[in-house]
C-alpha cells in the first residue's frame, strides 16, 4: 500500500515535468491563496444565547519560502480582521520538509504569531512536528518541546491536557486542548519499540466540573471516535485535507480512517468535529484542491 509519504514524493517528482500542474499546485495555491472555511452550527448541549465566534489556524510549517515571516505576519492580520471571540491554534508550527531554503528559529515565527489578538485570548496546542522536530523533547520523553516554550514566551496560552473555562455575555464554555497523540517517534535511537502519544483525553475533560459546553482542541482528528458526547465541539488540524482534493475526497490522508477525517465537518451519532485543511505543507510543497485556509466557526 503506498503510504502518503511515498505518494506526495512521487507527486512532487512528476510536477518538475509537468508545468501547467506545477505551476499551481506548486507555487500557486501553497504559497499565494488564502480562504476562509466558514461554519455555523449549534451543537447538541449548546447554551441557548451564547453567541461564540471561533477562529482556528492548524499546519503553518514555518518555512522558507512557503511559509515565510511575512506570510505568516499577513495570516494574523487576515485573522485578526475576522473579529472572532476567540483564536485558537492546533499544531505543528515547525516545518518537517526538507524543500526548504532555510528553516525558521522558533522565535521567529512566534514572534509573529504574538500580533494573534481575540478578547478572549489566544490559545495553543502542539502538532506531531513540533515535537518530531525537537531531538531534546524525543531523549527526555515529554519535556516540553521548543515550540511549547516559544509560544509560551510570547504570552500564548498552551494547553497540554488542560482544560480553561472561559466567559462571554455571562454564559460560560470550556476550552480543552490536549497534548499529541504521535508525539515520541520509535526507534532504537529513542528506546522505543512503538510511538507514544502523550494525550490524555480522560484526565483533561475530568477538568470541567460544570455543564457549560466544551471545546476540544486536539492536532490529529483520529481519536474522534473516542470523544465523548459531553463535548460540543472538537477541532484538529493535521490531515492538510490529504493536500490534492480532488472531487471531494483525498487519494492519501494521514489518518488510520482515510477520507472519513480528512477535511471539513463531520457529523457521527451527534457529535461534531471540524477538520481544517490548514495552512503549510508537509512531505513536499504541494497543494492541489485544497487551499490554505483560517476556519472560523460560528456557534450559537
């Protein structure tokens, strides 16, 4: 079975060749296009009055040139301008791809993500890269990684299996945000025999002790199944919606469920998760029908 790694490699290969393909999916839409993914809906439990605006940014993969300083400085302005009530981001700021002409120092690109601004704050959580990427965070097996404390230095919130409750117009909800489900690659350099997850989805909700409506923040979408019907809302990131969509679905996704996670919203038995195609690219600078995006979500 070809894996997305191999897929996205063989792609990159043949758009070198395949110029009217490359130019686009190449230099244009990863690089140049910018959406907005709008949603509006009022989740089961929701409470009645409690208007919320999210805005939700997933995948930047600072780098340059696909994803420069200056494209990430125009990305909060654009977020920014969205007037949400709350900003939230979902993982993997550090770039794995080696298609790069040069990688970006932690405090570089959260400098930039500092000029975030919501009135109810903005709020974090790692993505698989930020902790692949960090060889001190993969020996000591859970130290917090470079991008945890970059962000943090920055007065980011960052959550790790931690859930906030927060305020508007006196209605309360319940931000939760765990910490990465691949987080500790395998390998004998590591003294691991399979990769760990450091997520603790059990011990994060035992944190809301009232029945205001839950938020979950969460990089990866496969542990959806899992979730129970107490939250309202889960959102992730890490698919970049396999990016090459084509006719609605992705040929590859990085998700043990294919397609079934693979962008957008999902509805199962009543439960809702919202699965950005992000912004950055992983394995090779290619995206074909699907865009970058920043997901606002409109609930209430």
């Amino acid at each position: 079975m070809i894996t997305r790694r191999g897929f996205l490699k063989i792609l990159g290969s043949s758009v070198v060749g395949a110029m009217a393909f490359g130019g686009y999916a190449f230099a244009y839409e990863p690089i140049v296009r910018l959406n907005i993914a709008r949603y509006a809906l009022t989740p089961p439990g929701w409470t009645p009055g409690l208007k919320l605006r999210v805005v939700a940014l997933a995948d930047l993969h600072a780098c340059e040139p696909w994803m420069s300083a200056s494209r990430i400085a125009a990305i909060c302005a654009k977020a920014n301008e969205l007037n949400g009530d709350v900003t939230v981001m979902l993982g993997d700021y550090t770039s794995g791809m080696n298609i790069v002409t040069r990688h970006m120092h932690s405090s570089e690109w959260s400098q930039v993500l500092a000029a975030l601004r919501a009135p109810l704050g903005v709020h974090a959580i790692m993505g698989n890269h930020d902790w692949w990427e960090d060889k001190d965070a993969q020996k000591n097996d859970g130290v917090k990684p470079f991008a945890h404390r970059a962000l943090a230095d920055v007065g980011i919130s960052v959550y790790s299996n931690r859930a906030v409750r927060l305020e508007k117009d006196g209605h309360g909800f319940w931000l939760a945000g765990l910490e990465d489900q691949l987080a500790l690659l395998a390998g004998k350099r590591w003294g691991r025999a399979r990769m760990v997850g450091l997520d603790d989805l059990d011990s994060t909700l035992a944190q809301v002790w009232d029945d205001a409506p839950v938020i979950l923040l969460a990089h990866e979408p496969d542990l959806f199944p899992r979730v129970p019907q107490r939250v309202s809302l889960t959102l992730s990131g890490h698919t970049h919606g396999g990016q090459i969509r084509l006719f609605g679905r992705s040929p590859v996704v990085p998700s043990r469920f294919g397609n079934r996670y693979a962008y957008g919203h999902v509805v199962e038995e009543g439960r809702n998760i919202i699965i950005s195609g992000g912004l950055g690219c992983s394995i090779a600078p290619i995206r074909f029908g699907v865009p970058p995006e920043i997901v606002v979500i409109d609930l209430g």
